[in-house]
C-alpha cells in the first residue's frame, strides 16, 4: 500500500514538475521518519531586546550569506518545528513554525525565489516529521537535479518550502493590465498536505516564486577583552577570550559573559546610564557604523565606541575584535 501510495505522489509531482522528478531510493521513505505526536515543541521566542538578533545582510559591507550554509545531513538534524505564545506582527500564536534546534545555527528567509516550471523543476523532498492528524510536520529538499530550474533559481538540499505564489495578468474593461498573486503556504506541513499545495497549485503560469526556509550557521566574533592591570590580582591575566555571536548588542554581551565595566572616573553614558566605552584597537570594522550623536561624543576618540549602541559582526562579518574597558584605569 505505501509503494502504491508512494507511486501516485510521484505521478503528481512529475507532473507539476514537468516530468523531471526524481526520487532517490537510497534515502528512507517518509513513514520511517514519523516524528511522534509531541513534533511542534513548545518554544519561548528571545524578546526585541535580548541580547541578539538573527543577523540580516545589507548593502553596505556585503558578505555572501551562502557562505554559511550547511550540508544536507546537517540540516536535516537541526530543522525543527516550534510554536510562539502571542501574536506578533508577522506570526499568529499557536502555529508552528520552522526553527533549528541550537543556537549556533539560524532559520533564514530566502525570499522571492523564482523558479521556472518549463521543463520541470527537478528537486525532490522527503519528510522528515510528521504523522500527525492536523497535517503539520516538516518536508524538505533532499536533493537537486545538476543543471535543472531549481538548481538555477539557487535552491539547495536542505532547504525547506514555506510558500509558493503565482502572478497571472489580466486586461480589465479600459484594457488596462491587473494583476493577481495567488500564494498557498505549506511551511510546517507533512509530505502529503506539501505535495497537495505542490501538485494542485491552479494556474498555468511558466514560473512561480518560492518562498524557502534554510538554516545556516550563525556568524561568530572571536573577541579579545583587555582589563586595565591596577584591576587585576597579581598572578592573573588581565585578558579575557570570548566568543560573540553576529548581531549581538555589544554591552550586553560583554555583561553576560561575566566581563566587569567598573570605571569609577569615567562619566555615566547618557544612553545606558553605565560606563559603557570601550576602546577599539583591531576590527572595527567588524561594527555597525557609528551614528551621528555617537560620532559627536567621540570626536577626540575615533578609536572609542559605546558598546550600548554597538552591534558586533555587523552585516553578518566574521573576524577578530580587540577592545579595552574601563578605560579610565589605564
């Protein structure tokens, strides 16, 4: 029955693929993979002001996220599915969502891929979790045809499909031409209800545009924290080695990492209400820009940035920062 069953969804998919699909039979079917029911974890999502945000690329100072992917097998170990207490401006409470299991790797949006469907698409999927009776689980790409329109449209394993839209154009009354996006999401959902939002996607357009989820490792900063020596118990190094994470706040990822901002001399920050400054000697590059206030206090201390307003690994950046603190005490 699942070999009949199997059969029919490839049928489906190799028609709305063009009849390139493929299904590779080394890797196990769907029914060997079923999660048990407690799949969709609960999950307490960090808050605005916590002491990171996912890093999201900009124009200025581009690294190539693609740098950060991670293999197949990897992927298919961390990808989970989690649930959010509240409503908030761009997901309703109670739905699952895709999220990674550690922290050293992060959910990316990968938005507005299109994908052409002329010849088929040429990717397969496998179910990695799912079982349930609301059709939730999650379905990913196991593999892509070499050369084929997923290949080309930057789709890789790994990845998981959270949406598909179709844009169709009409000409209304005064022969104008309006147009009309369809979208059906299948983020979150088990290899049947995927292949459903797939296969009876309506419409004939020769492309559609994909929204995907992919998890990739979150950028790091190796930081060098230097105290001043009249701080320090003779005997003890007054450097500190830490780890940061890209986008973390700079003050608080210091405080959290048991690094001491005691400078009694030094004014109160206008911002924080700590002393928050800190010398810079290598990476600076490796910050957000400085903003005008800030560039204003320190103007006779281009070296110098307040941490409170500083976001290290900027822009995704990976690298080697070396800063002082308590600055008044060297």
């Amino acid at each position: 029955m699942l070999e009949h069953r199997f059969t029919f969804l490839f049928l489906i998919w190799s028609q709305f693929l063009g009849g390139n699909a493929f299904l590779a039979p080394s890797w196990p079917t769907n029914k060997q993979l079923h999660s048990p029911p407690s799949l969709v974890a609960r999950h307490l999502a960090a808050p605005a002001d916590s002491d990171f945000e996912r890093p999201v690329a900009t124009s200025d100072r581009m690294v190539n996220a693609d740098v950060y992917n991670i293999p197949l097998e990897k992927a298919g170990e961390l990808w989970t599915a989690s649930v959010q207490e509240s409503n908030s401006a761009t997901r309703e409470a109670g739905m699952p969502f895709l999220d990674s299991k550690s922290k050293d790797y992060f959910v990316d949006d990968i938005e507005n891929v299109r994908v052409s469907r002329e010849g088929g698409m040429g990717m397969e999927l496998l179910e990695l979790a799912g079982g349930r009776d609301d059709g939730f689980g999650i379905t990913i790409v196991t593999a892509v045809a070499p050369g084929s329109n997923a290949e080309k449209a930057g789709i890789i394993p790994g990845d998981s499909i959270a949406s598909i839209a179709v844009t169709k154009s009409s000409v209304v009354g005064d022969n104008s031409i309006e147009e009309s996006t369809q979208v059906r999401g299948c983020e979150c959902l088990d290899f049947d209800n995927t292949m459903s939002v797939l296969a009876n996607f309506p419409g004939d357009a020769s492309e559609v545009y994909m929204n995907l989820k992919r998890i990739r490792r979150w950028p790091k900063v190796q930081v060098r924290v230097e105290y001043p020596p009249s701080q320090c118990a003779e005997g003890v190094s007054n450097v500190r080695e830490i780890e940061l994470f890209a986008g973390e706040n700079l003050r608080r990822a210091l405080l959290n990492r048991g690094i001491v901002m005691d400078d009694p001399e030094a004014p109160k920050c206008d911002f924080c209400g700590g002393k928050c400054t800190v010398s810079v000697s290598r990476g600076m590059g490796l910050l957000n820009p400085i903003g005008t206030t800030e560039e204003k206090l320190m103007k006779r201390n281009p070296k110098c940035r307040l941490s409170c307003k500083t976001t290290v690994g900027y822009n995704m950046q990976e690298g080697e920062l070396n800063l002082r603190v308590n600055l008044r005490q060297w």
